[in-house]
C-alpha cells in the first residue's frame, strides 16, 4: 500500500517543532522509545532519513523538510474534520497576538492552515513583542497571545505565572552570521540586534559582558526578517531560535568561544476568567495546530 501512516507523520511534526524526540514524548503522551521506532518505521516507509540526529536533538534533512509540510498539512485537516463531523467547527471573530520569534519561517504557512480549514473563523493576527503582548492582554485588547520567555536568567516568568501558560514551544538560541563572517571574527564582536527593549539584545550583550567578549553593536533591525536579512549579508553577529536560521546563516560552535544561551520557550497565555467558549475552545484549537 502507498502512502505514510499518520500517527507516524503526526509523530513525526511534533519532533520536527520540538527538536528532539525527548521533548516531543510529553506533548503526544508517548515513551520515547515508542516515537523513536514511530520515526524509524517512518523513515523506512520514505526510503531515506528524516532527521539528522546530534547530542541537542533532530534536524531535519531535505527529505524530512519536505515532508513536514504536508504533514502539517495533514494534521491540521484531520484537527478540523473531526471538529466538524462533532459539530464543534469554531465561528466568529478571534484577536491573535504572536511574538515574531515564534517559527518566524513558518508561522505564515500556519496561519493559511488554519484559514482553509476553519473557513468560519475569522482571525485578526498581529505580531508583537512578548512585553506589549502581555499588556494587551491583560487589557483584554486580544483573545489569545503566544509569548516568548527564556529558560534561564533573568527573562524567566514567576514560578506562579509560568505554571499557568500553555507551553507550546522550547528551542535552542544560536550564534548565527554568514559563513563568510563566520570564518573570521574580528577581536571585538560586530553585533546585529534588535532594539534594546528586545530580551534577545539583552541576553545577548549580558552573555558578552558577564564572559568579558569585547563587542560592538553596529546594526539595529527593527523585526527579525530585518534581522535576517541583516545578519545574511554579513553585517554582523546575531542570536536566533534554531527554526528562524534560514539560508544564508550558520550557527557559530565552540570554536568561535561565544557563550551558551538559554532556550527560548513559547507559551500560551493562560485563560481570562470568564473567557467565552469560543475562544476556550480557539485556544484549544490554535494549541494543537500550533504545535504541529
């Protein structure tokens, strides 16, 4: 029989949005031993590898960037049939509010996905950062917020606040520059960041500061396509979430000596009290195919 099975493709998007196999088992309420054979008869089924696998988790190979799509895809259509067959389709209008970190690279596909398969939903999406999404939020000025904190630092939400956000997302921040940069640093750092209120500028210049890196700030993009685009044509060095280093960038290793960083970790903002039951139940919805 042709074709690919779908819990293993279903198995298969949540490793690719998560990076690793232990972090994908929470989420789909499996052993990793369980999505690790998943993945094997999966990458058996397509003829070649998926994933490329290292001491920090999966990445996909061509093959396995191609397929995500249509497993996304996939899913995403499954999410909604079973919604409507139910008569649980989800109507109206919904104020989203998404941090421009989160899977910068695909967040437009995402946002299509959703339009074709709730065609009843009508959805206002804005990308803000994670400080002016809280405060709209807490204003009741948006429905839903995906924020972003990071793993460690000072950047991590209360213990309180942290327990009531709906993790959607964990990944690694690199070191990103061109290869040509990235061949030849010069002594003191070029920097190519985001505004100072951006808790990745200061992450970043934290990190340099307290391991004593000289650096200099030369170039400031105002949204993370700039950042890109900036850092692609070699003006600098930048920090990125492993899913928005796209062509053109390479991640910086151990030999370049710059400091680890935290992973950056996305969340749903937790319920308003008294919230509608459209939007509990959009909530629920935009989890699940936010993480697929």
């Amino acid at each position: 029989m042709r074709g690919f099975e779908f819990d293993q493709l279903k198995t298969f998007a949540a490793v690719a949005n998560v990076g690793s196999l232990s972090a994908a088992a929470p989420l789909l309420h499996l052993s990793q031993s369980t999505i690790s054979e998943q993945v094997r008869k999966l990458e058996v089924r397509a003829g070649m590898p998926l994933f490329v696998r290292s001491k920090r988790g999966v990445e996909l190979t061509p093959a396995g960037t191609r397929l995500l799509e249509h497993a996304r895809r996939l899913v995403a259509l499954n999410e909604a049939a079973f919604d409507d067959v139910r008569g649980q389709a989800i109507k109206g209008e919904l104020r989203v509010a998404i941090t421009e970190y989160f899977r910068t690279n695909e967040v437009a596909g995402l946002l299509v996905r959703l339009r074709d398969c709730y065609a009843q939903l009508s959805l206002h999406v804005s990308a803000m950062k994670s400080a002016d999404i809280e405060v709209a939020y807490a204003k009741r000025q948006i429905d839903l917020g995906v924020v972003m904190h990071l793993s460690s630092g000072p950047f991590r939400p209360a213990a309180t606040d942290a327990d009531t956000r709906w993790e959607l997302l964990r990944e690694p921040l690199y070191w990103v520059a061109s290869p040509m940069l990235a061949e030849q640093l010069p002594q003191a750092l070029p920097l190519v960041l985001l505004p100072g209120d951006c808790m990745m500028h200061q992450v970043a210049v934290r990190s340099l500061e307290e391991n004593d890196i000289p650096y200099v700030l030369v170039h400031s993009a105002s949204g993370v396509a700039g950042l890109q685009s900036m850092l692609a044509a070699g003006l600098g060095v930048g920090c990125l979430c492993a899913s928005a280093i796209g062509e053109g960038l390479v991640r910086l290793g151990p030999k370049h000596r710059l400091p680890a960083l935290p992973d950056a970790v996305f969340s749903l903002m937790p319920p308003h009290p008294g919230e509608g039951d459209t939007v509990t139940q959009a909530r629920e919805v935009l989890a699940r195919q936010l993480l697929v």
